[in-house]
C-alpha cells in the first residue's frame, strides 16, 4: 500500500453544541486525518444569526492529512446539521528558530531597533552621519547677520 504525503491544516468552525465537535473529530479520523491538536470549544455570541442560532461553540483543531481528504471533509460537513461554518486553511509556515524573520542583505528593521540604530528611511545613513552631513552644509552656508 502506498503511503500518500500529509500536509498541516487547520479547521475553524462554530458548531450549534458541543457534539458538533465530535461531529468534526470523527469525520477527520473517518477519512484517516492525524489530529495534531485540538482547541477546546467555546461558547460565543454571534454577531448576526447564522441558521437562526443567535450562539456557537467556536473550535480549532489541527490536523495533517492528503490533498485529496479535504474536498471529502467539506462534502461531509456541508450536509452536517450541527455544524453551522467551517474554514479550512493550511496554516503559514513558521520558523521555530527565530521570532524575527532574516533579511538577505543586512539587518532587518526590527533588528535596527533592537540594537538601537535609527531607520533612516532607506538613505542608508545613520544619525552620526546625517550630523556630521548638517555640520558640513552649516559651515559652507554664509553667516547671517
């Protein structure tokens, strides 16, 4: 049996309960879906009525599966009654390393103000510079009287 590559998802929905979660977690482990983590369901007010519920339990879960699993997700889900929204998205990669994406070609901006540099708005100068600059233009100027 060939084994197919799993990408990271992440599921959000509001479900009308919470069996509405369960209804999620056994369709993810039904189409063979590897939970990597699960938030637990809150209750939340709606902004406006969603099938005429006024409140919904808001989850997340995490989950890795085939490309193929998440169009049979959503075909299973579109016809759940206990599930009232659902948004599936791969999640952005993140680097666990660092907090602070690196620029190629110098310091990145959040960098300058960590170590206490200026931003110069791309001239490339710092303030010592730009003050010796000022310095050289008030001394070429004729005094005024």
């Amino acid at each position: 049996m060939e084994v197919k590559e799993q990408k990271k998802y992440e599921i959000a929905f509001l479900a009308q309960g919470e069996e509405g979660v369960g209804v999620v977690v056994k369709n993810l482990h039904r189409l063979g879906a590897e939970i990597l983590s699960e938030e637990s369901a809150k209750p939340i007010s709606l902004a406006y009525p969603i099938k005429k519920h006024e409140t919904a339990h808001f989850g997340c879960i995490h989950f890795g599966a085939g490309t193929e699993t998440i169009q049979l997700l959503k075909d299973t889900l579109k016809f759940e009654d206990n599930i009232l929204r659902y948004l599936i998205i791969t999640p952005p990669f993140q680097k666990e390393s660092s907090a602070v994406p690196e620029m190629k070609g110098g310091t990145g901006v959040a960098e300058k103000r960590r170590s206490g540099e200026q931003s110069t708005g791309g001239s490339g100068l710092s303030n010592e510079d730009l003050e010796v600059k000022l310095q050289e233009i008030r001394e070429s100027l004729p005094e005024q009287e």
